[in-house]
C-alpha cells in the first residue's frame, strides 16, 4: 500500500473500514477519520491499518517481512483424494529472507491481492518484444509524479498504457508536471475503442471521487493536452537513439510510436498463483476469478455498477476451507472495492465459526457507478437505434 501511498482512493473511509476492525479500534485511544474524507494510500497506512495491527487481539500473531512460498495439505500432494479433507494444511514461509518456518492451519483464506503482479504491455496479455529488455525504462503501477519520481518525467515524453481509474490517475499527474515543465509531451494509449467508456459515470457516479476522475481526464483531453491512440495495441517496444519505439496496431494498420523517453504501465494486473500448486482450486479459466464469481463478474457481458454481494458460498474452492478474497478473488476484472473484501472475509469467518446463518445473510451496499455495458461495444445507456429489453434493464 506505501507503494501507492501518495495516491487519494475514490471511495471515502466510511467504505474503507471494516466493521469488525472499527470495533477493535474503538475500544483504544484511536481516531476515526471523517468517513465522507478520501484517503491516500499512506493516510490508510497510518490512520487504520498500522492502528489496527497494534491491537492486543491482533499484534501477537502479525508476522512481518514475512512470505508464503508455498501451501498444501499435510504429507499429501494434490492428487491424493482419500482423507484430503479432514487433514491440516501445512503452510511454508521465508522470514527475515533466509529463515524458513512452516506453520498448520485448519482453513487459508488467501487475501494476496493482484498489485505484486502487473500486467505485461503486450496485446496479447504477454510481454511485447522488447519489452523484458527494455524494463528500465516503464514503470508498472502508480509512480509518484509529483514527488520522488518527478525528475523522471519533467519535459520528457511520457507515455501511458491503459484505460482504467489508475491510467487516469497517472495522466491527470502528468497533466499537472506539464503545467510547470511545458515541453512535457503526454502520451495515451488503450484497447478500447470509444473515448466514453473511459470517462465513466461522472456526475451519475455515487462515488463523487470516482467520477470526478472522469471529468478532470475529459477536460484535459478536450483540452488537446494528450496524445491519444485507441485502440492501440503494442507488439513491440524497440530501443532507438536513446528512446523508445512503440510497434504495434491501430485498428489493422500496423503503427510505430517514436520519441517515447519513458512508459508508465497501468493494464492491471493478475492473480499469483505459484504458491498454491498443491491446492485444488476452483478458477475460471478466463479471468482467472473464483469460480462462482465469474458470471458476475466479466466485463464481456456486462459491467454495471454493482456486482450483487458474494460471501462463503460463492468463494468456496474443491480443497475444502481453502477460500480467496479480495481483489484476488476477481482474477483480471477491474474494480474492486475494499468494502467488497471485508463482506466475504465476514461471511467466511462465520461458516469457520459454525453460524452459518451468519455466513449465508450477507448483505453490502456498494455505490453505483452511474455507467454499464452490456457487451463489448457500446454502453447500454446510449441509443443505439434498436433497444432490447436486456439492455434497457441494465441502466435500471
């Protein structure tokens, strides 16, 4: 989280705080943050997460610095049947880099996330040509552009890939080093085919944040302070007289993008499967979600604002007690809510408790976000000159 802590997130604290963790705060000297105030990544570091790990109930059994490698079931691998289900899974983690312990555990419930695993420039989801060799120069993620990263992109040109909350993010920090370092070249690229699927809900979003990002990234595009190429899509990223080339398409007419001094990549990212190879798991093979929430989930078939809430049931994987949470239980689908996360880690903590009255009530309120699609192409809410029933219900 500190590797973004100097981003604000659109959801404001009283969406990032779970319940069961307020109630452990509540009972020390801690100060809850205004819940309508948007946090940074450092501000939910040091207002909530660091607080939080110091409660007696919690702080002894916190283990820092601290990796899992791998996990399975005790003495058996993932192909023995017999007895699976009532036997400990062993959990082996690297300390401190060189200590290695092993711990038993009755349930896991993987909350790893996707952001230690971005995804490569490449069109087809792989590297593009190039792109391993010339890793120098692109930044996966969120840099700070307006501190510690600044120098790296002051009056350089500075190019984008991605279409998300993340890339918006990053040009609007751009947008803003340009204002000061004028010769600041700002370049945007993006599968997508319309200008309008990026802009989102705007004012029809019920988190103001979140579509305030939609109206600033419109009006700095109208402003013609960024270069956009959509849909593009990179084959190749070539090294020339010190900058980089970009290769690739532009629709079926093959593209070259030159004078590109530095990339920031923000194509999202993927879940980390590697150290639970001896664990059946349930996964779609498409988005690479938790089985049961695909259907939900996918944005080929649709991406209205909510997805309906999802606890025990909808997590469960063929190892029995073995459940993945959080963003990583949406594989590649964009969009995830913190309050989402708490819901099902919730609903799973009560089947693990035997109520599982409890974890079947799960109940969450999550704001729309004022735009939907209902296929690849156009959004649902705008004419299209032949209105379907399943579309117009989409718009609700």
């Amino acid at each position: 989280m500190l590797s973004w802590g100097h981003v604000r997130v659109f959801s404001p604290w009283r969406y990032n705080i779970d319940q069961a963790a307020r109630t452990l705060l509540e009972a020390t000297d801690w100060q809850s943050p205004a819940d309508e105030a948007l946090p940074t990544g450092r501000e939910l570091y040091e207002q909530y997460l660091l607080p939080l790990s110091r409660v007696p109930e919690i702080n002894p059994f916190v283990h820092l610095d601290s990796r899992v490698i791998a996990i399975g079931r005790k003495s058996q691998d993932k192909m023995k049947t017999a007895g699976r289900s009532s036997l400990p899974f062993v959990v082996r983690v690297r300390h401190h880099q060189t200590e290695f312990r092993q711990y038993e555990a009755k349930a896991i419930i993987d909350a790893s996330g996707t952001w230690a695993s971005p995804n490569p420039i490449g069109s087809g989801g792989t590297f593009a040509v190039g792109e391993l060799e010339n890793g120098a120069r692109i930044h996966y993620g969120i840099p700070d552009v307006l501190g510690k990263d600044s120098a790296r992109y002051q009056n350089k040109s500075a190019l984008v890939a991605g279409s998300g909350h993340s890339a918006i993010h990053t040009i609007l920090d751009l947008g803003r080093v340009k204002e000061t370092y004028p010769q600041t070249r700002i370049h945007w690229i993006m599968r997508k085919k319309r200008m309008e699927e990026v802009y989102g809900g705007q004012e029809n979003d019920a988190l103001p944040g979140r579509g305030a990002l939609g109206i600033r990234i419109e009006a700095l595009v109208k402003q013609g302070q960024v270069d956009i190429y959509t849909p593009f899509l990179v084959d190749e990223i070539r090294k020339t007289n010190d900058q980089l080339t970009l290769i690739g398409f532009q629709y079926d007419e093959k593209r070259a993008l030159p004078g590109i001094d530095e990339i920031i990549s923000n194509t999202g990212s993927r879940p980390d499967f590697s150290f639970l190879r001896e664990v059946r798991l349930g996964i779609d093979p498409a988005l690479e979600s938790t089985y049961a929430l695909a259907e939900l989930i996918d944005p080929n078939v649709h991406s209205c604002g909510t997805v309906r809430p999802n606890g025990e049931l909808e997590l469960r994987h063929p190892d029995k007690d073995f459940y993945i949470v959080g963003s990583k239980s949406y594989g590649r689908a964009p969009t995830f809510l913190m309050a989402t996360g708490y819901e099902q880690v919730r609903s799973i903590a009560a089947a693990l408790a035997g109520d599982w009255e409890a974890a079947r009530r799960v109940e969450l309120e999550l704001p729309e976000t004022g735009v939907c699609n209902v296929d690849a192409g156009a959004g649902c809410c705008a004419p299209t000159g032949k209105e379907e029933p399943a579309q117009m219900a989409c718009c609700g």
